[in-house]
C-alpha cells in the first residue's frame, strides 16, 4: 500500500540536484547555522535575573566567570542536545518510513527512566543534590537504561530483518519498562521529586564535560548518517527496491538503529526526557524543503539544535529568578506545531 510518506519520500529521493534546489539547501544550511550563533550569544545573556547586558558583564570578572563556568556550557549543552534529537528523529522517520516516528520509539526514554530510578533507590539521594560522583553515576545509568532497552527490543524483534516487527517490539519494550520505573518510584516516594526532574527534562546541570561529549557524539553520529543516507533513500522506496539495489539492508539497518540508540541515550542521560524535538525538527525540515536524506539529516540535527536552544532560552526568561522544566516548554511548542501541522492537513483536505 502506498502512503503519502511513500510518494514524498520518493519525490525527494529522486531530487534533481538543479542549482536552484541546492542553493536553497545551501541557503537553510547557512540560515540555521547564523541562528544557531545567534541563539548561543542571546543564552549568553539569560540568567536568574533575566537579560543582562554582556558589554557590562564584560567589566566584571565574577560576572564573566559565571558565564564561561554555567552560562555557555548550558547553552552549548543545549544545542548539543537539540541536534542529538533532531538527528535521530530525522533518522528514525527514514527508518521506520513514517513521519510519526521520533527518537524514543525503541524504548530508549522508558528504559533511561528505570536506569535513573534504580540508581536513585541504589545511592539514595537526589540527583541534584548530591556529590558529583553520584551525579556521573545517574548520568551512566540513564544511558546504559536506555541502551538496555534498544537491545531489548532487538532481541524481542529478533534482529532488524522486518521494520514492523522492530517498531512494535520498541512499543512493546517502552511500556513494560515505564510500568517497571513508575512501580519503583512508587516504592519509593523519596525519589519522586528528583525523577519528575528528569522526567521534565533540564539542561541546567550540563557542564563542560557533559557538553563536550554529546558535541563529539554528534559528530560522530552525523558523520555515519551521512554515510549511510543512500540506504534511507533506498527503503524510501521500498525494502524490495533497497534489495535489488544491491543494499545489504540487515547491516546497514542494525548500524542505523545504533546511531538512533546512541545519539537518542547520549542526549537523554545529559538533559533528561526533553520530548517534540526529534519529532519536529524532520518536520519543519521537510516542509520547507523537499531534498534527499543527507540533506534531511544535516538540517534535521541544525533545526533540533535551534529548537531546544530557544526552549532553553525561554525556560530561564520565562519566570526568572525561577525556571520552567524546558521539556514543558518544547512540549507546549512542540504540540502547538503538530495542531497548526493538523489544521492546515484538513484545510487541504477540504479543498
């Protein structure tokens, strides 16, 4: 049966490399990236206090000490961590051929959320408010959580030969796992406050270390995305005319689930459950541009970065001194996108 997704997906793999389509790909690439710059300096500026000038903290040592310390960590941290997401949603949608797929599908969030619940009950304290050893081993805990959880639905799926039966078997895995962490934060009730926390999503607590590993892991991910567009241009079109194009799809499809797992693990043991970003992302991609998944992929991972900076952005200005969970914010923004996506849908249809 075809889908739209299907007619789309062939449309832009089978884009024509014309001058005008790759100066437009050029033009959003350039566009995202001064965003993005722009994004890092303003977050630069967002504290307890709300805006600040940086040409008067500029003056101050303290002032500035607290920027180079927690400001641009965090804000780098963020955008690390948007395009993270943004990445493997992009990937997850040419995966599994469905526009709906983002990067938790294979269990990775609700396997995260028991790792961080059964080390909570192991060092029983706050993540938040304890030594930094303990902070490190919930870090290590939600992303080998999340890990479990991915080769879990590997092995249920037997292998990643039928995407369906993987798809289902991430569904499968995602609730029995979130059922498994909810009894154990009702076991124990200490540890409530610190798993809606991460629960919330919080780029508040990346710090040098946190930021430079998820920018490596970015690159490392983008770089073996790109390597293995083709392949996601290929099962755009069908696994039997990715079979006859030579494509050894089994490989190939146990490679792209580990730049799922490990780019969707790296982003959630940072920050948190931080939701909508690798949905959206792909999505305002695609709607403003019609191009192969390389391209898909560069822009995707850019315009996840740009989202969960300005979510950061917003979450610190909001209420300052206080701060919203910047998971509530990209899921009110993510939602209100995805009802604007849904009545422009039945506008068309009406038509």
């Amino acid at each position: 049966m075809v889908t739209g997704y299907d007619i789309q997906a062939t449309h832009e793999s089978h884009a024509s490399p014309v001058p005008r389509q790759r100066g437009k790909l050029l033009f959003m690439l350039m566009a995202l990236l001064l965003l993005s710059a722009a994004l890092i300096v303003l977050g630069l500026g967002v504290g307890s206090n709300g805006w600040e000038s940086l040409l008067s903290m500029w003056q101050q040592s303290l002032s500035m000490q607290i920027v180079w310390d927690i400001r641009l960590p965090r804000t780098l941290g963020a955008w690390a961590a948007g395009a993270l997401l943004g990445l493997s949603g992009a990937v997850a949608q040419g995966l599994f051929r469905n526009p709906l797929a983002d990067p938790y599908l294979l269990g990775s969030a609700s396997g995260a959320s028991l790792g961080v619940a059964t080390a909570l009950v192991a060092f029983g304290g706050s993540p938040f408010a304890t030594a930094w050893v303990v902070r490190m081993g919930l870090t290590g805990a939600a992303f080998c959580g999340a890990v479990l959880a991915v080769f879990l639905t590997l092995l249920l799926a037997r292998g990643v030969q039928h995407t369906l039966r993987l798809l289902l078997a991430g569904v499968i895995v995602g609730v029995v796992l979130g059922a498994l962490g909810s009894l154990v934060t009702m076991m124990r009730p200490d540890i409530v406050q610190a798993m809606q926390a991460f629960m919330l999503g919080s780029t508040g607590y990346v710090g040098w270390s946190s930021c430079g590993l998820m920018l490596l892991v970015c690159l490392i991910c983008l770089v073996i995305s790109l390597a293995l567009s083709q392949v996601l241009d290929g099962l755009s079109l069908g696994e039997a005319t990715a079979t006859s194009l030579g494509l050894p799809l089994p490989q190939m499809r146990m490679a792209l689930v580990f730049i799922i797992a490990l780019s969707a693990g790296t982003a959630v043991a940072q920050t948190g459950l931080i939701v909508f970003v690798g949905l959206a992302a792909p999505h305002l991609v695609r709607s403003m541009l019609k191009t192969t998944h390389a391209g898909l992929i560069a822009l995707s991972s850019l315009a996840g970065g740009v989202l969960l900076s300005a979510a950061d952005i917003l979450s610190r200005w909001m209420i300052a001194p206080q701060e919203l969970p910047v998971g509530v914010v990209t899921a009110i923004l993510g939602g209100a996108y995805l009802l604007r996506l849904m009545h422009k849908q039945r506008r068309m249809e009406g038509h």
